[in-house]
C-alpha cells in the first residue's frame, strides 16, 4: 500500500483495516499469547512479543506473526521476565488493598481506598508502554518504570480512552456470561477472549500510544542525534522514504 495513500486514512479506518486485514494471524498468535501467558504466570514474555508484533502493523511495517513474536522473546525475555513478575507483584499487592479497604469501614478507609483506585489506574496507563519501551529502547528496568510513569500522565486522554476500551470488551465478556449462565455463552466467551482480544487491545494501545513514545522519547533524542541510529528509525517507519525492514534489537541506547 502507498505510503501517501496510508496517511490520507483517519487512524479509525486504518486501524480496523489493519485488524481484519491480519485477523487470520491474530488467531494464531492470539492462542499462542494466551498459552504462554498461562505456563508462565508473570507473562511478560508473552506482552513483548505481541507488542512487536501489533507495533510493526501500528507503523505500516510488514510483520511474520509468529516468528516476529518469538524472536523478540528471544531477543528480550531476560527483562520482560523481571518486569512480568514485578507487574504481577504490584497487582497482586494492589486487588488485595482494593479488596480490603472496599470491605472496610470508615473515612480513612474511604480516602485509602480512593487513592488505590488512582494507583491501579495509573499502573494500567503504565502498562501500555513498558513492553514498547522494552523492544524499542535498550534502558534499564528503573528508567522502563520512570518513563512509562511519566507516558501515563503526558498522554492522558488516549490512555484512558484505551483503558474504557479494554475495560468496555471485557466487562461485556464477563457480563454476558454471568448474566446468560450456559455452555455455549461460556464457549463463546473464551473464544472471543482466547483468540480476539488480546491482539485487538494491543493493536489499540500501539496506535495511541506510540505516537507519545515518538513524541516524548525519540524526536527530541534525534534531535540531540540527528545522524545516529538512521537505518533503525527507519525500521519503525519514522522516515517514510526508506524500505529498510525491522530490527529486531532495541533501537535506542542508555
């Protein structure tokens, strides 16, 4: 597809283009996410392949599904893992306050249970890029916090438009089988879940929150560096007049 013929597209219809172009794909990678995710409870590895995968379509860059998923695991699963864990940690310690300061009593409980609320939340937004971040950027794991930290607050209205998105599909999943309790609804529902979401929501965080990455991290860092790291800005489709095919090694330096 033309380049300039890509652009004159709103992001909504080239969003859902890109979606059922690849949905076959999807599929698969789907399940595998999903398979992962469940061997490995903290599934960071499974977020950073997904993420290479839904970033590469994101920026107009051809993606081989399932190869591009496990070379980037390959490429990345020692701070993935660390990340995946912390993130199941942080989690775990924030459903057990939410859970305790819901059932307590009490305006101190009231005010903690507020400000837990704000925490989750902001831990969320920050979700959305630690794995770009990851792929993208070769940073230790404090500056992936400090700087998805910061992503949360600096592109606020696309991250809660992403987080009412994600929270919408999945209450309708959740709501569907509660409220029609039967097999085939049960059926329908891990289908949709196993092999839809997980590739749709990701491909949704790319498109709203890669432009931040760009905006925040890599232009002004071209900007300090305006002759390094050419052929690799390339490959995220940054200079719309190269063809040079992805990387798969971080694109930035710390």
């Amino acid at each position: 597809m033309a380049e300039n013929n890509t652009n004159q597209k709103t992001p909504f219809y080239r969003f859902f283009e890109l979606w059922f172009q690849n949905f076959w794909m999807f599929v698969s990678i789907n399940f595998v996410y999903c398979v992962i995710g469940i061997l490995l409870i903290p599934h960071g590895l499974s977020q950073a392949g997904m993420t290479n995968v839904t970033r590469n379509l994101a920026r107009n860059r051809h993606s081989f599904g399932i190869s591009d998923f496990f070379d980037t695991i390959k490429a990345n699963w020692k701070q993935a893992l660390i990340v995946g864990v912390i993130n199941l940690l942080v989690s775990i310690l924030l459903c057990y306050g939410l859970i305790f300061y819901y059932n307590s009593q009490g305006l101190l409980a009231d005010i903690i249970l507020g400000f837990l609320l704000i925490c989750f939340a902001i831990f969320s937004f920050m979700r959305y890029y630690m794995w770009t971040l990851i792929i993208t950027f070769d940073l230790p794991t404090s500056k992936i916090y400090k700087n998805s930290f910061l992503l949360a607050f600096v592109n606020f209205k696309k991250n809660l438009f992403v987080g009412v998105v994600e929270l919408v599909l999945y209450a309708c999943v959740i709501m569907s089988v509660i409220w029609i309790p039967h097999f085939i609804v049960l059926f329908l529902a891990t289908i949709v879940s196993v092999f839809i979401l997980p590739g749709f929501i990701h491909l949704l965080i790319q498109f709203n929150c890669f432009p931040a990455i760009q905006k925040y991290i890599i232009d002004p860092y071209y900007e300090a560096h305006p002759d390094e790291d050419i052929s690799l800005r390339r490959s995220l489709s940054l200079d719309a007049e190269d063809k040079t095919e992805e990387k798969s090694e971080p694109v930035f330096h710390d």
